[in-house]
C-alpha cells in the first residue's frame, strides 16, 4: 500500500477529521473510504484492524483511530 487509507461512515465528526488529514498530508496521499456509502469496504477496514471511525491506516499498515465517531459494530449496523 503506497497511500494512507482514511475510513469514516459521514458523521461530523469523521467529516472534521477528514478535512484535517487531507491538510495535514495532502489529499494525494490519502484514500477516503465513506463506509456508509461503500459498505463493501468494511470488512476491508475491520481486516486492516479498524475498530472505530474516523481512522487513519498508514501504508506500513498501522491503524491510527482519531477522536471517536463510531465503533464498527454501530456501522455495519
């Protein structure tokens, strides 16, 4: 994986910390993936060991969750 991958599922708050990634390292170098639009990709994240969203999982495959949105549980519903 070359680019960071940002899950989130569209609340404010992902939202927010969306904005905030893509200044902070540029939207060339980062995937967003809205999970509530793309739920083909949750089992993706929940592989990639994402247990809330927003987060952020780095190209060495560190997942790095960012202020509480939702647990997955709340977002595969």
């Amino acid at each position: 994986m070359s680019k960071s991958i940002f899950y989130h599922a569209g609340c404010p708050v992902c939202i927010s910390a969306e904005h905030d990634v893509i200044d902070l390292i540029g939207h060339s170098n980062v995937q967003i993936v809205h999970l509530g639009n793309d739920k083909s990709k949750i089992d993706e994240a929940v592989r990639a060991g994402v247990k809330s969203v927003p987060a952020l999982v780095t190209p060495k495959g560190n997942v790095l969750h960012i202020n509480f949105g939702a647990s997955m549980a709340e977002v595969i519903g």
